[in-house]
C-alpha cells in the first residue's frame, strides 16, 4: 500500500523506548515522516478510512506508521501475534 520501503526491525530496547516517550498519533505520524500539514495527515490517513469497522482502519494506518520507523505490526483483536524474526 505504500511506496515507502520496510525500516529495518529496531531492537527491543529502542521499540520500547520510542513507545515509551510517544504515546500521541502525531508523534508517530511524525516519526514516521508523514507531513504534519493538514492535507498531507488527511491524504493518509484516506488511505485507511475505507473499512467499515473504524478501529480497523485507524490500526491498519498505525501500523503503517510502524512499519515506516521500524516498529514490529500489532495484529488484529483477538489474534496471536506472530514471532519475532531473529537474524
């Protein structure tokens, strides 16, 4: 869905600290290099506002900011999240 590359995983220790020190939906839009203009958070988040169910749609963009700084996906409600790749 996007045309920005995968961020390498980050280790643990930096995963919990940036989860840590941001707690705000715009401190991962940020962090995920995602404009902080209102056009540009609007024109991403459209992306994801498409699912009938809203909480959805706000976990699929989430993810996405994850995925764009190199935080590991949550899964949906209700599944088991998948092991951690080791090198």
């Amino acid at each position: 869905m996007s045309e920005i590359p995968d961020a390498p995983l980050l280790d643990p220790e930096t995963v919990a600290r940036i989860e840590r020190e941001n707690s705000t939906v715009g401190q991962y839009e940020r962090l995920a290099g995602i404009g902080q203009s209102h056009a540009e958070r609007l024109a991403f988040w459209l992306k994801y506002g498409k699912h009938p169910d809203g909480s959805e749609s706000i976990r699929l963009a989430m993810n996405e900011c994850r995925r764009r700084i190199g935080l590991p996906q949550r899964p949906p409600p209700g599944t088991k999240a998948k092991p951690r790749r080791t090198k």
